[in-house]
C-alpha cells in the first residue's frame, strides 16, 4: 500500500470545548493510481489534505506513506494548492527548479531538469516571464511542474482548478489526465466538483458533512481514452447522478458501489 | 396578481449615470502631462507667492527674507565652505547612525515577524521603548557619551531601531502562510524558508519601511544638533537663529527638504530596480 489513513480523527479546539472535523478516516492509495475526494463544503477535506501533507497533525489515527508514518510536511509529498502560490520574484524557470534548489541539486542538474518539466507542462516559452505575467491556467500548471520536478511519491491537490473559468477549468483537466497517463505519477486530490472527480479518478471516497467521514467508495470503470465529450455519455452521467445523490443524504438509488 | 409597489415621484432622475472627469477620478491615474503640471505648480506656486509677497515690502524681512536675499546668503554660505562642512557633518551623522539601526533592525524584525516565540519574547519591551520619545533619551546620552559625535548617532540609532524593527515585523504578516507551506512540501527546512522565501518575499516592504524612518533620523539629527555640535545643519540653523539671520535659517530649511527629497526618490529608485517584480 503506497499512501494509507487508518482510524484518522481530527478534533479542532474552539471557543465551547472542541468541534470534530474528521471522523474515523479510513482510506488507500495505490502506487499509479488516481483517486479523488469529493465532499461538500464542511466535510473536511482540506483539513484531510492538510494533513497528509503534514501541515497540520492528526488528533488520533495515523497516516503512512511506503510504510513510514508522516510526522510533517517533507518532499515525499508534492502539493498544489487552490490559491496561485508561485513565489512572485522568481521566474518560471526558478519557481520549477525552486524545490531541487532547497535540497541541494546543482544547477546543471536542475536547469535540464527544470526544461523536462516545462516541457511537460507547456510552458517552455515562458521560463523567463514572471508569475504576474501569466493566466491563471498557466499559473496552475508552474504549480504542478513545480511539485513534479521534486519527483514526489505522491501529488496531492487542493481543488487546483477550483479558482479557473469552465473552459480553463476543462483543459487543465485534459491536461493533468494526460499528464497522469505519462508520467503514472500516484494523485491524490480533492474537490467539491463531481463532474471533475468521475472525469478524472480511478476511484472516489465521497466524503458526508459535519463531522467529515467516508461514505461510500466508488471504483470508476473508465475507457482509457477520456476527452471531455463523454462528460455527456450516459455511463458517465449515471456515476455523477449517484455520486451526487449521496453527497445531498438520498441514498434511495443503490448502484455499483464498492 | 402581484401589486407592483408605486413608481418613485418623477422628480427623481431615473437615468443618473456618472459623468466622465479627468480630475477627480477614483482610483484612477491622472494623464501624464497633466501629472507633470501639477507636479510644477506644486513646487511652483509656493516659490511665486514668496517672492511676491517678500519683494512687495508687507512683511519685515526679518519675519520673510526675499528669495534673492536666501540665494545671496546660501552662495555665501557655500563659498566660505560652511555649508558643505554642515550638510557632510549632518548626513554622515545620519548614515552612521541610520545603518546600524538598518542592520539590527530588519533582520529582528524579519526574526520577529516570523517566529511568535521570538516575537512574544521582545515585542512587549520594544513596544514600550517606542513609546519614549528619542529625544528624551538626550540627556542621558550627554551622561553617558558626552558631547562628541557618539550621542548624536546613538540618538537617531535608537530613534530608528525600535519603530523599524516593528514595521518590519509587521510586513512578515503579509507573507502568504500557503507560500510558507509550499515551500515545506519542496523539501524547505525553516532556514531555508526564512532566507529564500520570507526575506525576498518582504523585500519591498522593508526598502518602504527604511524609506519612512529614514524621514525620522532627519528630525532627531536637526534635534541633536540644537543641543551640542560644532557643525552641521541644525546648528546652522540654531546660530542663524541667535543672530537674527533669518535668510541664513531658510537656506538650512531649503538644503534639509532638497537632500531629503533626494534619499527619497533615490529609495523609490531602489524599490523599482531591485523589486521591479512586487510593481502593479
């Protein structure tokens, strides 16, 4: 097992006593796979996100990745949040190669590095330009080749595409699964956007609200090839539906459900 | 049927929309030129209503010299090489006692700003010192240093410290925590991150900070000047002062808003060069 959360509760202080935000998360993610969370707003699940990343520690339960249990934040687990986080007086370039540079790689090294990852992303005409010169979308994408140019062993996202337009929103979605078809780096992400979850994920915990719990799993059985044309087939549309459902308490429209 | 509640009384103007202005917009840059002009009639103005009224005889000259007899007095002044000696004896007085402040200010406060261990162990104690007037601190200065240059530079050193130190902390409160995190999950330990991410990220705000306080060391130079010095401008001015040399007291004032001006602008120069990144 690659990531795992076992008995994971998490318990903020508040002004009366303290209020339960996690409850009793239990969930797995294998090495290559893609698996989304999807919840609505109070289920927890940045909370959840923030402490795989071990920005934040677990009130009870524990979290594994290859077996070593996550004490804090560390290079093992790339991060892209919502918000646009590109350090602002760096360049493209630099805000790639900004991760090898704080573990001590030397620039050679990063600079071939830095352009594989660019690359990737799309951007190899703008190493040179800064973050307030780039759109949203491209922002987003510096963000993921900057996380990926660490080599984490797992990315974890934050509803990265939660701040961009619908058509953005749609290409950086083609973007990332073709990225993930690439390089099978191991994704977790989440989001409140069902249709984004099916789209992408070979599996989805749905998460319920107050406290943030897991409700179902469901595996999706995805053809290979995805564009966002079978967003409309009815396959896909009955996945979103169930999803949906549990996600609003209607569990009357039992379905393949693991 | 739903009743529509009455139409307002026709008196009211229905169409009201905001007329275009070229001065008083909101939020809005003025055109260049325009910009230009204000910035002249700024200097301008002020300078013409001097002459005017100091040349129509209303006022002494003793209250109001003309701005002829200021031009005289400052050539004098500057061929006897009085004021160069006064405006080098002031502005290294500043620097000296500028720079150390700078030195321990901005990375205490980064310090500060950073870690609220640090920041609840000193801020009460600088919070109170901030308090206490610079000046007050004169006399104890001649006690303890004399009547050399150590109390004047010691004076705008602590003048400068503490509001810097606290300014600088503030500017850290503005670093995005997301930034901070980031930075965690690319490896960063928290060196790392207060030295390459932190520091640069507040970079701006501290030329800024330094840029206001600076104004604040000018004060306290003219101020220790008043009680003990041979040279510099604040003397000049006391000693024009005491010998009625009002035109003399004005070429004091006029040099003092000039270099100001021009550490100024040779800040926002810094700002824009070395942060051209943090612009609009």
């Amino acid at each position: 097992m690659h990531l795992e959360v076992n008995h994971l509760y998490k318990r903020f202080k508040i002004r009366q006593g303290s209020l339960l935000v996690l409850e009793d998360i239990n969930l797995h993610v294998e090495e290559g796979e893609f698996v989304c969370a999807v919840g609505a707003s109070g289920s927890g699940k940045s909370t959840l996100l923030r402490l795989l990343a071990g920005l934040d520690m677990p009130t009870t339960g524990e979290i594994r990745v290859d077996g070593i249990q996550v004490t804090g934040p560390g290079a093992d687990r790339g991060l892209v949040f919502q918000s646009y986080t590109l350090y602002p007086w760096m360049t493209v370039e630099q805000n790639v190669g900004f991760g090898l540079k704080l573990r001590g790689v030397s620039r050679a090294e990063r600079q071939s590095r830095v352009w594989d990852y660019l690359e990737v992303v799309g951007l190899s005409n703008f190493a040179k330009a800064y973050p307030k010169e780039l759109s949203g979308g491209m922002r987003q994408r510096v963000a993921i080749a900057r996380a990926l140019a660490s080599e984490p062993k797992i990315l974890l996202m934050d509803e990265p595409f939660g701040a961009l337009d619908i058509q953005t929103k749609e290409d950086m979605q083609e973007f990332l699964l073709e990225l993930w078809e690439r390089t099978r780096k191991t994704i977790f992400m989440i989001t409140h956007d069902v249709e984004e979850a099916v789209f992408l994920s070979n599996r989805i915990y749905v998460l319920s609200a107050r406290p943030g719990s897991i409700q179902r799993e469901v595996i999706i059985d995805q053809p290979d090839q995805r564009h966002h044309v079978i967003k409309r087939q009815q396959w896909f549309l009955d996945y979103k539906d169930t999803i949906t459902d549990l996600l609003r308490g209607n569990t009357s429209q039992p379905f393949i459900v693991a | 049927m739903t009743s529509t509640p009455e139409p307002l009384p026709l008196t009211m103007p229905r169409t009201k929309m905001l007329r275009p202005s070229r001065f008083w917009q909101i939020a809005e840059p003025i055109a260049p030129p325009l910009s230009w002009l204000f910035f002249s009639l700024s200097i301008g103005i002020p300078l013409i209503l001097w002459a005017l009224i100091s040349n129509s005889g209303w006022v002494e000259p003793l209250f109001l010299p003309t701005p002829q007899q200021v031009g005289r007095a400052a050539q004098g002044l500057w061929a006897s090489g009085d004021l160069p000696k006064d405006i080098v004896a002031s502005v290294w007085r500043i620097s000296v006692g500028f720079l150390l402040a700078a030195i321990i200010s901005i990375p205490l406060g980064v310090i500060m700003g950073t870690f609220a261990s640090i920041r609840a162990l000193l801020e009460p104690i600088i919070g109170i010192i901030r308090y206490m007037p610079a000046p007050a601190f004169i006399p104890l200065l001649i006690l303890y240093f004399g009547i050399g240059e150590a109390p004047k530079i010691i004076l705008i050193f602590i003048g400068v410290l503490f509001f810097n130190t606290l300014m600088v902390m503030d500017s850290v409160k503005f670093v995005p925590k997301e930034l901070i995190e980031t930075t965690y999950t690319l490896g960063g330990n928290r060196w790392q991150t207060l030295f390459q991410v932190i520091f640069p990220y507040v970079t701006p705000n501290i030329i800024d900070a330094c840029r206001v306080n600076l104004a604040a060391a000018w004060q306290l130079v003219i101020v220790a000047e008043l009680i003990a010095a041979t040279e510099g401008l604040g003397r000049r001015i006391s000693v024009a002062g005491r010998f009625l040399k009002t035109d003399e007291i004005f070429v004091g004032l006029i040099v003092i808003g000039i270099i100001g001006l021009a550490i100024d602008l040779l800040f926002r120069l810094l700002l824009r060069t070395t942060c051209h990144w943090a612009s609009k």
